[in-house]
C-alpha cells in the first residue's frame, strides 16, 4: 500500500489468496483489507487460496497454519468462525477484462474446463479432502495444484495425497479454450527467489508478494501491476519490517525525509543479484527443511520400509544395495526425490555398494520433548511393562502354539507364526507393536525367530521396569545369586529344573533347595527366609514365573533389551505423531471455545476415536491397547485436576531420524504479507 498507493476507484488491488496462517498479524491485514473492501467495493477483491480453510487454520504455526491460534488469542473462537464463514464466500478464481486467468493454486487435472463450469461451483464449503467427482477436483485443483515443465498432468506427492502437478500444454488447451490470454497464480515461492516466474511459454506466472518468506526464505516479493490497455509490469520488492514501516510514517508525518527500506525494479529491469553466500545459505536452509520432513516420512512409514528391505534381504543380514535403498526409499514414502544426492545425507555406503538398512531404521526414533513437563515420567516403562505382562500373563498358551508351529522341535519358527500364535492367543497387543516386537527378536541365517532367547531377552527388560522395589542390600544379593543360578541358561529352563514338583510354581522350600545347591558362603537361613519374603510378592506362599523374573535380574550385556523398549515405545509415539492432526480435530470437538484444555474422559474419547479409526480403515487394531490407553492418559494428566491440555500434548512428540551428521536446525518465522497479491491500476 506504500509503495503502490491506497486502493481507490483509480487504483484496483486483487489480492490472491492466503493472507491466513504463518504469521502474527492475518486478522489485522484481513481487517484493513475489508476496511477497503467496504469503501471501495468494486475496486478490492480477495481471492480464496488453500490457507483459507479451516482444516489449515486449526494447524499449529509449526504445521503450516496458526490462524485459529492468532484469533483465538485475540478474540474468541466465534470470531473464527465468522472468518472461516468469510472465507467461504471468497472466489475461487477472478477473470480480469476477459484476458487473465487468476487463481491462487492453478489449473485442473480435468480437461475441458470452462470459466462457466467455475462459476457455477458449489465453493460455499470447505476444501475438499476428496478429488473423485469433478465438482471436488476442480475447486481443490484451484487451491493446490502447481505448474511442471512436462506434458499432462502428475502426482505432487510433496505436497499431500490429492495435490497434482500441470504441465504446459494443460496450460495451452485452458487458455484456448477460453479465449484468455494469460493465467497468473501463487502458492508457492519460485526457486529462483525472485517474486516472480515465467513458466509455460510466458503463459502462466506464478507471483509471490511475501518477500523473506516465513522471516528466513530471503526471496523477494512481487506485485504484477496491469495499466488501462491491459499490458502490465511486475514490480520486485523486499518489504522492510512492521518496525520500519512504522518509523517510516512517523517520519513522514513530521515531515522528515525516510529512507526507503525496499527495494524495486520493473520485470525488464535487472533481476534482484543474490550473492553466493545468500545463495549458500537459502539451499542449506532449503536441504534442512526437506530432512526435518523426511524425518516425519520415514517414521510414518517405517513399517512399510522394514517390510520392503527384509524381503529382499532373505538371508537377514541387515544390508541392501544402495540402489535397492534408493527404490525401497521412494516406494515406501511415495516421494518422488533427488534420492541419490539424499543418500549421501542419511546412510554410509560400504566399500561393497551396500547400505545397512538396520542401523539406519534404528536411528529412526520419535520421542517426547525434552522440556514436556505434560507426562509424567515413566509412562514409556509402563507401556512396557503392560505389554510383557501381556506376553507373560499367556505364557502357556503362547508355548503350546509355539509347539504346533515347531514340528520339528528345532526351537525356531517364522515371523508370521510368532505373529499368528500371539493374535490367536488373544493376547492385547496392537500389530504395530507386535511389528515392532519381531523386529527386536533374534533371527538365524534363515530369517527365522529364536524365541527362547526372545524369552530372556525381554524378561530381563521387564525386570528392568517392574515395580517391585527392594532394599540395595537384597537386590544386590538377588543379582548375585540370578548370575549363578542362570548363568548362560534360559530361565524357563532354570524356572522348570527349580519347579521339582511339577507344579508351575516354586515353593518355599525349592527356593532354598535351589539355594542350598548355589553353596553361597556367609548366607544363613535368616538371610534367605528374608530374600523370600522380599521376591514372594504376593505373599500367597510360591513364585509365579512373572515373580520369579522379577526377582533374578541378570545383566543383559547385549543392550537389546533397550532395543525392544525403543521399538515398542516408538511405534506409539510415531501413531501419535501420525495421527495429530486427526486428534486435533477430535479433542478441538470436545472444546468448542477453543481453550486448548478439555476434560480426561473427553481425552480418552479422542484416543479410542483414533483406534477405532485405526481399525476401521486398516481392518486391525489401533497403536494402544486399552490398558495402555488407560496408562497414558494418566500419565498426561500430571497435576490430577481432570484438564488436560492437549495442544501441549499433541506437540510433545517430536519425530527424529538422528542424521550421518549435524542436526537440521529450528525453522519457524512469520511474515507480515499476503501471499501472491498484485495490483489493477485503472479501469
């Protein structure tokens, strides 16, 4: 507005689309902006861009929106609503004097579309999430597609499930067909960092008026001014900050002389120069970006890529070659990616050409924001805890089965059995947590399961995380005497040899027995009726097997245990993660004035909402068991009150892929523009 004039009857503005989210001040430009629009009703338009939709909004300002944030903090979430009704109303595409096409995404996976077709949509609703009727995919195309140098039209993967790319001679048929001359749209930033770009022929340009996109892009900005017989010029800028504009005006009216912060040209005038440092500096903000996503990618697909790499690996040596990476990377996530350069950034290729798929995956690890005082610590153990007390809880059913699929009694049967044998076992674990469960198991050079030593691995973790709590005195003895007893045995075998009788218990007097046999020096009967009464939790007289692996706790010096409790753990985090914003709008239902808190039992709603979806849209379980739903919840609400605030929760987990290097860096910022607005000058 400074620098190009207020609006007037002379001096039309359109602004094309997205003036909300990922910034601080949307409400305040949407307000000047209709201020005008009231003056000036023939002479302001805004058209509607994919930011101007609630779904958007409701996002955090780290996901790409923050306008329902912005007004709810500066009014209520009525306002919001009145917004989001606004933005409803707004045109999807503007025809300026029967020559120019403008729209904020572009044009149309559908051939044969006409203006008249668009003016007759029914735009009165939100976004489309489907694009399967032609009503649907022409007002999401108008939103969200973006222009190609290739013919036809393909998949935009990057930028979500619907999104598609058009290609030159898509742009050709539209403008013929409507007798137009030249489409303009927005959407995105070019990657020349110049305001604006010729694509198409000099058919289509994108413009883009938000100069240091997000306060760290460092592009300039553009405004495209069409003069009364309809030739036009693009004007560059990079607009000062809130601050300046401020002292500017201040400056101005006490007559002194401002110095301009922008910077102009015309389209034929010199180009913006960017030196080769800024250069530098925007492709590796650029490659940090694209890694921080990647890291949401992987963890939401590394099922499918376990699954892609062990069926090619048939011998489970953890390794691929880097080609076989490479495709299992873009098959996986679906994403069409300079593969080969990314490589470089996230694995080591041997001297053989060989990636180790393992340790690769094993980096991908979601957790909880170290700072997040919202759960209480421990939640993960317990979560743990519950699954192999599960486990453990249909230990003899688990080992009949094993039995049926062991026929030849070699101890090993494949993944699909393990899987089977503990589905059919009704044992209440989810399948992503089973997935994780066969990915922490020992394997032999077939690929099939050592269960035995499974066995001991995980009951020396849930040694680890019961709750049973002992004297150092005593626990130092119970390890002492577990090294001996078991030494390089399994303890089911060493439970069975102690059980003399048969009965699936040890007594009091095997215990001592079992003792005795150990010829423990300086230990007297005194002592070892007080180890009894220590691991005899239950006081009912005999151990159960879940007491006696309490009790014996043997060093796992392999540290796999650690691996189980990560994978288990993770697979929750990674479906919480996965699932935020679906949660979101869950919890936001049971928060109509937006205050970001709601009651626990609406919490737990929300969550079994997420596993009943889960199951419907999978045909399996969702990523908690309900006991586990149980654990959680309680371990969220920290203070006990009966609030909990679910937008610190849903932004506590944190995907990360701890990369073959330095970390990629914060990347939040805001920005005070419009994105992609430009300027009518006359009638």
């Amino acid at each position: 507005l400074k620098q190009n004039g207020e609006p007037s009857p002379e001096n039309g503005y359109l602004l094309n689309g997205d003036i909300a989210d990922r910034g601080e001040n949307a409400v305040e430009i949407l307000v000047i902006t209709l201020m005008y629009k009231q003056l000036y009703p023939a002479n302001v338009s805004i058209n509607r861009g994919n930011h101007e939709n609630i779904e958007m909004n409701r996002r955090g300002a780290d996901h790409g929106g923050g306008f329902f944030d912005e007004v709810k903090s500066k009014y209520d979430a009525n306002v919001f609503m009145m917004f989001s009704q606004l933005f409803e109303v707004l045109p999807i595409a503007t025809v300026v004097q029967k020559k120019v096409f403008v729209v904020h995404g572009g044009l149309f996976r559908r051939d044969s579309v006409l203006v008249q077709h668009l003016r007759t949509l029914n735009r009165r609703r939100q976004c489309p999430t489907s694009t399967d009727t032609i009503e649907d995919s022409l007002l999401f195309d108008c939103m969200w597609s973006d222009p190609w140098d290739f013919h036809g039209v393909a998949k935009a993967a990057h930028r979500g499930q619907n999104c598609i790319r058009f290609g030159p001679d898509v742009t050709r048929r539209f403008l013929g067909n409507n007798s137009l001359s030249l489409c303009i749209r927005s959407h995105e930033v070019p990657q020349s960092l110049r305001g604006f770009e010729d694509r198409h022929d000099g058919r289509l340009i994108t413009v883009f008026t938000a100069s240091n996109y997000c306060g760290q892009t460092g592009n300039f900005g553009a405004v495209v001014i069409f003069h009364s017989d309809m030739s036009y010029t693009v004007e560059e800028h990079m607009a000062p900050t809130l601050d300046d504009l401020v002292d500017e005006y201040t400056a101005e009216s006490e007559g002194r002389q401002s110095q301009t912060a922008g910077v102009s040209s015309s389209a034929d005038a010199p180009a913006p120069q960017h030196t080769a440092a800024h250069m530098e500096k925007h492709k590796e903000k650029m490659e940090d970006d694209l890694l921080s996503k990647l890291d949401k990618k992987i963890l939401m697909h590394k099922d499918d890529l376990w699954w892609y790499w062990e069926h090619v690996d048939p011998d489970g040596t953890g390794k691929v070659s880097a080609a076989v990476w490479r495709h299992g990377m873009a098959s996986a996530l679906q994403l069409d990616l300079p593969w080969f350069n990314l490589q470089k950034s996230l694995v080591q290729v041997d001297k053989d050409g060989n990636v180790n798929y393992k340790e690769f995956l094993d980096r991908c690890k979601p957790k909880m924001e170290e700072d997040s005082k919202l759960v209480e610590s421990g939640w993960d153990q317990k979560i743990i805890k519950n699954v192999y007390e599960s486990l453990l809880s249909a230990d003899m059913n688990l080992k009949e089965l094993m039995a049926l699929f062991d026929q030849d009694g070699d101890g090993v049967v494949t993944p699909q059995e393990f899987k089977h044998a503990i589905m059919t076992a009704n044992i209440q674990i989810p399948e992503t947590q089973i997935n994780a469960l066969l990915r922490a198991i020992d394997r032999d050079s077939s690929g099939k399961l050592k269960v035995s030593a499974f066995l001991d691995r995980f009951q020396v973790v849930y040694s680890r995380v019961s709750q049973v709590k002992l004297s150092p005195e005593t626990e130092a003895a119970l390890k002492m005497i577990g090294k001996e007893l078991i030494g390089s045995k399994t303890r089911v075998d060493v439970f069975k040899a102690i059980d003399t009788n048969g009965d699936g218990f040890v007594d009091e007097q095997e215990f001592y027995q079992s003792l005795g046999k150990l010829k423990l020096d300086g230990m007297s009967m005194s002592d070892k009726k007080q180890l009894w009464s220590a691991v005899d939790v239950n006081h009912d007289g005999h151990l159960n097997y879940l007491e006696f692996c309490a009790a014996f706790q043997v060093v796992d010096m392999s540290d796999e245990s650690h691996k189980v409790m990560d994978e288990i753990v993770g697979s929750i985090l990674v479906a919480l993660q996965q699932n935020s914003m679906s949660l979101a709008f869950a919890f936001r239902y049971f928060d109509p004035q937006g205050e970001g808190r709601v009651k626990t039992e609406d919490f737990k709603a929300g969550l079994r909402a997420l596993n009943a979806s889960a199951q419907t849209a999978q045909g399996r379980g969702g990523p908690l068991s309900d006991d586990q739903l149980e654990l959680l919840v309680n371990h969220v609400d920290s203070d006990h009150d009966g609030n909990i605030d679910y937008q610190e929760f849903l932004s506590a987990f944190t995907p990360k892929v701890e990369p073959k290097g330095s970390s990629a860096n914060s990347r939040r910022g805001s920005f005070n523009a419009s994105k992609g607005s430009f300027r009518l000058a006359g009638k």
